[in-house]
C-alpha cells in the first residue's frame, strides 16, 4: 500500500488534499486506493477507513450490482468523462444518508497498473438552492394567478355597478355612454382571465382573448349588430400584459365604433380583426368593415368622440403608427414594436 502511494504521489503532486473537490483514487478491481480529507468528509468516514475497501462501499445498495460493469467499461475504454451522463447519481454516507452527486472520472496510469480518479462534487447545496427558487417561482405564479383573478373580480363588479345604474336611467344617450363604458371594463376584465387560465402569465394569447370579447361586444348592441358578422384573423401572437390592455381597449373602440356607425338602417356587413407579429417583434392590428364609410369631413384627430381620443391616446402609449382608411373598406391599422411602450 505505501508503494501505491509513493507512485500515485508522483502523479499526483503534493495538492492532493488541498483541492477543494472530493477526490478518490480507485484500482481495477475497486478498490480504493488513496482519497483526500475532503473526500473522507463528504462520505464521514474518518482518517483511512476508507483505503482498501471496495468504492461500491459509497454507492446505494440498489445501484451496487451495476457498477462493476460500468467500471470495467470505462476501462476498456479510458478517457476522462462524467459518470452516468444524463442520470442522477446519488452517493451514500457513512450512517446511511443519501445525496445527489456529480462525479468525473479520469484515467490515470501508475506504476501499479491503471487506475481511476474520481472527482466528486456534493450537489446538496445546490439542489436545495434549486428547490427553494423552485418554491419561490410557484409562489410567484400563484400569486400572480390570484392577482388577475381579483383584478377580474373587481372589475366585473364594477361593471355590475354600471348594469345597475343603467337600469335606472331614461336617457337613451347617457345609456349608451354606460355601456361603452362597461364594454371597456369588460375588455379590461377579459384580459385578466386570460391570463389567470393561462400557464404563462407574462403573456396574454391575444387570438383567444379576442375570442371572448368580440362575440360578448356584438351582444351588447343588440339589434343594432345582429345583421354584422364579426371576423377574426390572428396568427400566434402573444402580447405582454402592458401592450395586450392598449390593444384589447383600441379594439374594443374601433369594433364598438364601426357596429354603432357602419351599418345604418339594419344594413348588413362584416368587421375583420386582423393581428399579426413579425419575427422581430414588431406587431400589426387591423380593423375595417365594409359598411359606410367615415365621412370626409371629419376630422379624426380633433374628434369630440371619447373612443378615437383613446383610440389615439393609447396608439401613443404604445409608441405605434396609426393610419386610416375611410372606405372601401374602413380600415384603421397600428403597428408598434413589442418592448418599446415606456
């Protein structure tokens, strides 16, 4: 045994037991050779319990009959590699403990023959560091998860309050400025619930959302839309909360704009909604119909109507463009870059 480690010293050099991983020398049969003191202190064995034992000694009993086999491969084949790439391996400790470990065998040639250094890193710590920002990140989420389920509650509550005054109020305009403005509480709303059913709460699938609202807006009009059909063309676009409420509110304006105003007289028509997003991340949304028309007098930007001053006032908020085309057909299309709304 001294000769082994008077030839193993000479490849190892004097740092053997000052390197900061647990190190193990083991001959071709398994034996152990030679360790250092942090090796001893990962698995608690004291001084040279150790030296002259066989290492399946530090290896879980279920995981004991295989090993013999993946040794004698290694050493049929020897370069220096990780144990058991892709599985998680598991050391045992003196009084019976298991823990995760990551170990790098290496081959080494000494004057008794081959043998193999093993590297071994205690994965513990950092397993529990793993659990604990797990932990943390499922928190996250379902706090998050609550969030938008009582930002939706109280919004639909709100929206409740103003069914309710409605119900109290004669004056068929003042009626109509309650239910836009339950339409845009209702959007608001819409977008909360998409995202508390949602697995990922920084994105809001804005074709489902648009799925909800524009069957639930045209309800809102009653007669006025039943002879308006409403189209969606969406690709895969998923939108950050901060620019899904912009868009979800400019829809909502646009949509509620064209059924009040495109299709005079039970005039039959459609509305498109179209969105989609380029591999850059810039995003394009359309509204147009084929009603009427915007008549050319108008002044879209100085309009008194509170739905085009929002409509404009969040095209701003999204640092987008906003251009319109007044018929054949009605179309009003924003473009913005994901990322750029301060």
């Amino acid at each position: 045994m001294t000769a082994q480690r008077i030839a193993l010293d000479e490849y190892l050099g004097q740092a053997f037991n000052r390197i900061p991983v647990a190190m193990i020398v083991v001959n071709k049969a398994g034996d152990i050779i030679r360790l250092n003191e942090l090796a001893e202190t990962t698995f608690g064995y004291p001084g040279d319990e150790l030296i002259g034992q066989k290492v399946e000694v530090l290896i879980p009993a279920r995981y004991r009959h295989r090993h013999p086999g993946y040794r004698g491969g290694f050493l049929s084949e020897p370069s220096a590699r990780p144990m058991g790439l892709g599985r998680d391996l598991s050391g045992l400790r003196k009084d019976g403990s298991e823990f995760p470990v990551e170990i790098g065998i290496n081959p080494v040639e000494t004057g008794e023959g081959p043998m193999i250094l093993s590297v071994i890193l205690d994965l513990s710590e950092r397993k529990q560091s793993e659990k604990r920002i797990q932990d943390a990140l499922q928190q996250k989420d379902l706090l998050l998860k609550e969030v938008h389920h009582r930002v939706k509650n109280n919004l639909q509550v709100i929206h409740s309050l103003l069914d309710l005054q409605a119900l109290k109020i004669s004056d068929t305009d003042m009626v109509d400025l309650l239910r836009d403005s339950q339409n845009r509480i209702r959007s608001m709303s819409l977008i909360h619930q998409t995202l508390y059913q949602s697995q990922n709460f920084a994105q809001v699938d804005f074709q489902r959302f648009l799925g909800e609202l524009l069957p639930r807006l045209t309800e809102s009009y009653g007669a006025r839309s039943r002879q308006v059909r409403i189209d969606i063309r969406s690709t895969d676009v998923k939108l950050p909360i901060n620019e899904a409420i912009p868009c979800g509110l400019i829809v909502n304006e646009l949509v509620s704009n064209a059924l009040k105003h495109g299709f005079p007289n039970d005039q039959s028509g459609t509305v498109l909604v179209e969105i989609r997003q380029d591999a850059e991340q810039a995003v394009e949304l359309s509204i147009s119909d084929d009603g009427q028309g915007i008549p050319p007098d108008l002044n879209l930007a100085r309009s008194d109507s509170l739905g085009l001053q929002l409509v404009h006032l969040l095209t701003r908020q999204l640092h987008g463009q906003l251009e319109v085309q007044r018929s054949h057909p009605t179309r009003f299309t924003l473009t913005f870059r994901m990322g750029e709304k301060s």
